[in-house]
C-alpha cells in the first residue's frame, strides 16, 4: 500500500515537473526565435503550433486512445468551437507578437491578471457576481502590474497592448467555454476540445499568414539553407505546445483545479528567474516588487474564491 502510494506520488511530481519544463520550454523558445533568433513571424510560429497539436491530438486519442473520444453532435456546437478557437487564436497570436518586445518575466506579470479579466468578463457576460472580498483580492494584482510597467526598463507599448490583449483572451476563452459548452450533452475535455479546435485554427491561421507574413515559407526555407537549426526549433516548438496542454489536462485529473492554480502561480515565478538568468534582461527593484504584489493578489483571489464555494 505505501509502496503504491509513494509510486503515486513520484508520478504526479513527475507530471508536474513536465507540466513546468514543457510549459516554461516553449515560452523561452517562443522567446528565442522572435527576439533573439530573428525569426519575426508570430503568426506563422502559432500556425506550426496549432498543426503539432491537431495532429499529436488525434494520435493521443484515436491512435494511442489516452482519453475516450467525443464527437460533435451537432452544427451548433461545431460553430461553438469555432468561436472558441477564434478566439484561442487571438489568444496565442497576441501572447506570441508580445514575445517580440517584452522581456519574459514582464509578459509573465502581465499574465498573472488572467483573474481579473475572467472576473470582468464572468460578470458581463453572464451577470454572476463574485462575493465582495473576491473583488478587493483583485486590487493588487491590477496595482501590482501597474508599478511593475512604471518599472519596467524594457517597456514597448505596443508589446504591452498585445500582452493585454493576450491575457483578456485567456480569460474571455474560459468565460465563453464555460457558456457555450455547459450543458451535459456538450461539454468536452480539454484534449477533445483541443483536437477539434486546433485544425479549425490552422485554417483561421493559413489566410491570415499568408496576407501578414508573405512568403514567410519561402524565407524560412532559405533560413533552413543557411542554418539548418531552424527546422528543428520549430519542430521541437510545436511539440512542445502540445505537450503543454496534454501535462495541463493530466496534472488536473490527477491532483485538482486548485492544485493546478497554485502549482500556475508558482509557474511563473520560475519563468521570470530562468528567463532572467538566460536572457539577462535588466530587471529593478519597482518591476519585481509590483510582480510580487500581483502574484499575492492571485494567491488572496484563488483563496477568497475557494472560501466563497
């Protein structure tokens, strides 16, 4: 029993440990190929990664059957996914543009707010009030990203507005999933709702590269020419966004929602230090403090929310 136990436990720390390489992996990358690499093509980068996914979900699931496929039952919730993967690819489009002119522990502070947003959009959405206290918890993670921008000696307006951006659609996505995907009948795990969205984001993706980015392929075959690394970092990228998602889905099924929230919260605060240790972005002293505040007001928002249940 204790031996199965102990098991156990070295199983979900293992899970963790892949949930926080994979996740921190592919921000860093992200990083790399369009700041310091060069490779200045966001949109074209989100269309490789949402191929890697539509593709490894399908063999995660239909091949290797890791989770139990669902189909869609009708047009309706199909054009629901659509919704949801219009605006996933907002989402990850904006968070990736940013990457070109923030520092990563900046992009992360900005991140932390995703509760705000969820809170903003929950309450116009679907007129659901929060208790009082759940509110004020929100102050000093707004105030917190605030000192940190006054602070921060990388700060490119145009990068924060996209960071923004990314973070509202974050939280709008959650909203919207939790709307349109509610009933019994509908709802999906994240892996389905994964393989169903991916493919429909790489067709939003395709037209939208292509008009964007233009001949991006041709340039990326002649970067592939004269550095051949090129190839392998956007494989090993796109990979790695599929292997966020499918340790997100299993560090939830074996510990909890809270569990995950707690583990995020600690997530970036690792992100911020490796990525300061390897990029060397000047940090000060205002910037940190006002992402520690930001990061204590996650942590009272995530208690005052478990205490309102």
């Amino acid at each position: 029993m204790s031996a199965t136990k102990s098991s156990g436990r070295f199983f979900t720390i293992g899970l963790v440990a892949s949930w926080y390489s994979s996740n921190i992996g592919v921000l860093l990358l992200n990083k790399y190929l369009l700041s310091n690499y060069g490779f200045k093509y966001p949109i074209f980068l989100t269309m490789c990664h949402m191929t890697a996914c539509s593709l490894l979900s399908y063999i995660a699931i239909v091949w290797m059957k890791m989770v139990p496929m669902q189909t869609i039952r009708s047009r309706v919730q199909f054009m629901k996914i659509s919704a949801l993967s219009l605006i996933f690819c907002a989402s990850v489009v904006s968070g990736n543009i940013s990457l070109r002119y923030l520092p990563v522990s900046f992009n992360q502070a900005i991140g932390a707010t995703t509760p705000f947003f969820t809170a903003v959009f929950a309450y116009l959405m679907t007129l659901k009030r929060e208790a009082w206290l759940t509110y004020v918890t929100l102050i000093p993670v707004v105030t917190g990203v605030v000192i940190a921008s006054g602070g921060e000696p990388s700060f490119h307006l145009f990068g924060f507005i996209m960071c923004v951006g990314a973070t509202a659609a974050r939280a709008l996505k959650s909203v919207v999933q939790g709307i349109l995907l509610s009933s019994e009948g509908e709802k999906l795990n994240s892996m389905n709702l994964l393989m169903y969205m991916a493919p429909i984001a790489v067709v939003l993706l395709l037209p939208t590269t292509l008009l964007m980015e233009e001949n991006v392929v041709g340039i990326t075959l002649a970067l592939a020419r004269d550095d051949i690394r090129i190839v392998w970092f956007l494989l090993f990228n796109s990979a790695l966004a599929y292997f966020v998602n499918l340790t997100n889905f299993l560090v939830t099924k074996h510990t909890s929602a809270l569990t995950l929230q707690v583990l995020g919260n600690a997530k970036g605060a690792v992100a911020v230090v490796i990525s300061i240790l390897i990029f060397r972005n000047p940090v000060s002293v205002t910037g940190m403090l006002g992402y520690t505040l930001t990061v204590i007001g996650v942590i009272l928002y995530s208690e005052a929310k478990k205490r309102s249940k």
